[in-house]
C-alpha cells in the first residue's frame, strides 16, 4: 500500500510538473515581439475582464513577467533587453499588484531588477510603495524604497523616512532606525549598500535572487576596499592615485580585486572608484563616463 502511494505521488509530481511546463510556454508565447505589441491592458479594465479570480490573473501576469526575466536576462546579442521591454516589464508587474495587491513576488522582482539593470528606481518604488501601503507588516516594502532612494537616487532625506518605517515594523531591524540617522552624513555610501544589501539577502527565500544579490554584494566590496586604498594613498602622498594599480605599486593594496561583471576599475579625478564596464555598477559611473562608454 505505501508503495503505490509513493508511485501515485511520483506520477502526480510529474504531471504537475508537465503543467507547469505547459503554462510556462504557454505565456512564452504571449510575450510581446516588438514594441507595437508591449500593450498591457489597463487595471480597470484587467479586474473586470478577472471577474472574481483577480488572484488568479495576477498569477498568471507575473507568471508572464518572470519567463520574460528567464528569456531575456541571458541574451547574448549586444543590444540586450530593449527600453520598451522593460517599460512592459515594469507595466506587467505594476498589473499584477493592482489585481493582488499583497501579492509579494511582483514586488521583490520589480526590485531585483528595475532599479539595477534598466535604472528605473522611480518605477520600481511605486510599485514598492503600493506593497508598502498594502502589505503594512511587511517591513521589506519601506526598507526597499528607502535603499533605492539612499542608493541610486541620493536623496538621503527622503530615504530616511522609509528606514526609519522599516525599523517600527515587525522583524524590522531596530538598527535601521540609526542607520537612517546616519545616512544624512553621507560617509561610506559603499558600505552602507553592502550592509543593506546582505539584509536583503539575509531575508530573501529565492535562491536565485539570493545569488543575484550576492554577486553585487561581491562588486561593491571590490569598490569598497578600493576606495579604502585611495582614501589611505591621498593620505600618504597629499594627492589621488592616477590608475588603481598605482595602489598596488605603492603598497597600498596586495592586487586589484576581480570585478564579478568582468569590467574594470578606474580612479575618478575627484578619487571616486569607477568600474568602466560594468552596467550592474551604473550608480558608480559618472554621466561623463557614462557617455563615453
């Protein structure tokens, strides 16, 4: 008798599984080709056309959403992930909270993504914002907005607030609250997105994402510790380095560490650390170096 309940849960499992594979290229099939068909129907509309099952069609919009991110991320074309694609993207995400609204994954995927590869922090905050309003013991929505606006917006001010929301909320770090303090000074900006960002990690479920964030994590703490080198080498001789690997030459720094995007690292007449390359890094490129690249 076990075994055929064993052999008959092996036999659901893979049914479920050929489902979910069926519903996957299912929604491949209805992602938009080019812009002309990047239309995503308006919520109004969306939740009348859902009739009651407005669960249900969040589902499957983000279901939408997330084989698009699987599609797309890994392309190996120059162009990469078009502007509209990501205004869909954006769109897809912004329907399917307004169908669910304490529906959390659309949330931490608009900010796995938005703000980082495409820089749209304003989108990704609504729709951050939205989940913070619905989602009130949720102490991630206020501590999302508050990294996007301290990190790539440097609006210090405004970010302060939502830390300190973070903070009062349930399983919020209480060291939020000095953290939002502390932010206004603007001193070790780097530092205090590694600290922020190994919280996300530390309170992210999703294995991929976790890696994700672990890689950037790994950035920002090659610019970290090339920022302490340039701060120690001005010291030393009055003046900034010219290249990174003057730190090396004067024994400030063993080796230049590894950019995990492949890029590499410069030094800014100002002594900022630049990476040249890397897009995962856009808030450390200047708009001048941005151009130029």
């Amino acid at each position: 008798m076990r075994r055929l309940l064993i052999v008959a849960a092996l036999i659901l499992a893979v049914c479920l599984h050929a489902m979910a594979l069926g519903k996957a290229a299912d929604a491949m099939k209805l992602l938009p080709k080019d812009e002309s068909q990047a239309f995503v129907l308006p919520s109004p509309l969306l939740k009348i056309a859902a009739l009651e099952f407005h669960g249900i069609a969040s589902d499957i919009l983000f279901l939408k959403s997330t084989v698009f991110i699987g599609s797309a991320v890994g392309r190996k074309e120059k162009a990469g992930i078009k502007e509209w694609e990501w205004n869909w993207y954006a769109k897809i995400l912004d329907a399917s909270t307004d169908l669910d609204p304490y529906f959390l994954d659309p949330y931490l995927y608009a900010n796995a993504f938005l703000p980082w590869e495409p820089g749209k922090v304003e989108e990704a905050n609504r729709l951050l914002e939205k989940g913070s309003r619905y989602r009130d013991w949720d102490w991630r929505m206020p501590f999302f907005v508050g990294f996007n606006d301290f990190f790539f917006l440097h609006k210090d001010a405004e970010a302060a607030p939502f830390f300190m929301e973070a903070s009062r909320r349930p399983g919020g770090d209480p060291m939020l609250a000095s953290i939002a303090a502390r932010i206004a000074f603007k001193e070790n900006r780097t530092e205090t997105a590694i600290f922020f960002l190994e919280e996300t990690v530390r309170m992210t479920d999703d294995q991929s994402l976790k890696e994700l964030y672990e890689t950037r994590i790994q950035a920002l703490q090659s610019i970290a510790l090339l920022e302490r080198g340039v701060g120690l080498y001005k010291k030393k001789f009055g003046r900034f380095p010219s290249t990174v690997d003057d730190l090396v030459r004067r024994n400030i720094i063993n080796q230049i560490p590894v950019d995990p995007y492949g890029g590499t690292y410069s030094v800014a007449l100002d002594g900022k650390v630049r990476s040249t390359t890397s897009s995962e890094l856009e808030p450390h490129i200047s708009p001048l170096m941005r151009s130029l690249h």
